[in-house]
C-alpha cells in the first residue's frame, strides 16, 4: 500500500510505500492511500496537464482581449455622450454589449446615421428586457418635438440602415421612439 502525506511548504503530496517515491497532483490538504499512476494513467494525466495549459492560454488571452473590448465599449460610451446621446441603465448596456461585441460597432454607425438622419431629435440608448420572455437588445429612442409623417419617415430609413448591419449578428438594436418630450 501507497500512502499520502502533504508537504505543505511544497504544497505537493508526497507518496511512499512499495519502491516507489512519486509526487502526485492533488490538492493540498488530501491525505489518501495512493498507489504509483500505470503508464496509461500517466499519459491521461499528461493529457489533463495539457488540456489545463491551453486553457490557461486561452483565458490568458481572453482577459487581453477583455481589455480591448473594455476599452472599446468605453470609447463607444465617451463619443455617445460627447454627442449629447443618453445612455440609460448604462451597466446593463455595457453588459449587453460584452455578451454581443459586434454591437459595439454597428450602435455606433446606427448612431452616426440616427444624428445625419434625424439631426434635430434627442437620442437614447438603453437596454429593452422583454417582460413577458427571456429577450433583451439595445433600443435607441428618438424623440422630437414633433411627431409628423416626415420625422415617421427618418425613423423608419435609420431602422432600415440598422437592419441593414444586423444581418448574420447574435445581437438586435432596435430604433424606435416613445413618443415622449425630448426633455
């Protein structure tokens, strides 16, 4: 019989017993009866320390990648609100566009055509939570001073140039109005 011990300065178990001395990947604070790994149980953990390596490079790359697209939805954020566009409910926005970050890019040209096309019209962005199902997407909110046929018109042409973009994408952004005062 194998037995375990832990050497806490190491943070390894250490085995002894048959003729044998191994260190075995386990976690710290685990004292078992051991028996020295089979050569096919060596090549399976080999494998797992594998396996456990690239996910560590992946997720190594994902936090850069988390930093570029932080830096990207903050830069979003910054030229919406030197654009005079509201955000509301901006955590759940900045949630939303983490889980779909091809939105980043497609609210910001939607923006740019909402402003060209509707240039007198105060523009909100928030995040619209479908009551009734599990579904939520970005909305942006036009509101004028006026609610006649050719405002109706802009609207719908910035809804066909944001359709235009969302084709093949994960995420929605829907442009709309309320119908309430610009404020």
């Amino acid at each position: 019989m194998l037995h375990v011990a832990v050497d806490r300065a190491r943070t390894q178990p250490r085995c002894w017993g048959s003729a044998r001395l191994c260190e075995l990947p386990l976690s710290e604070g685990i004292v078992a009866p051991w028996r020295v790994p089979t050569s096919a149980e060596q090549d399976e953990l080999q494998r797992t320390e594998e396996i456990f390596k690239t996910w560590s490079l992946l997720l190594h790359a994902r936090r850069s990648s988390d930093s570029s697209l932080t830096a990207s939805i903050d830069a979003l954020l910054r030229d919406l609100q030197q654009q005079g566009i509201v955000v509301q409910n901006i955590k759940d926005v900045i949630d939303y566009l983490e889980s779909f970050p091809d939105m980043i890019e497609i609210t910001d040209r939607v923006i740019t055509a909402a402003r060209r096309l509707l240039p007198n019209v105060k523009l909100i962005l928030t995040l619209y939570v479908d009551p009734e199902i599990d579904d939520q997407y970005l909305v942006i909110y036009a509101r004028a001073t006026c609610y006649d046929e050719s405002f109706i018109q802009q609207l719908e042409r910035v809804g066909e140039v944001a359709d235009s973009y969302l084709a093949y994408r994960q995420g929605w952004l829907q442009v709309t109005t309320d119908f309430a005062p610009p404020e």
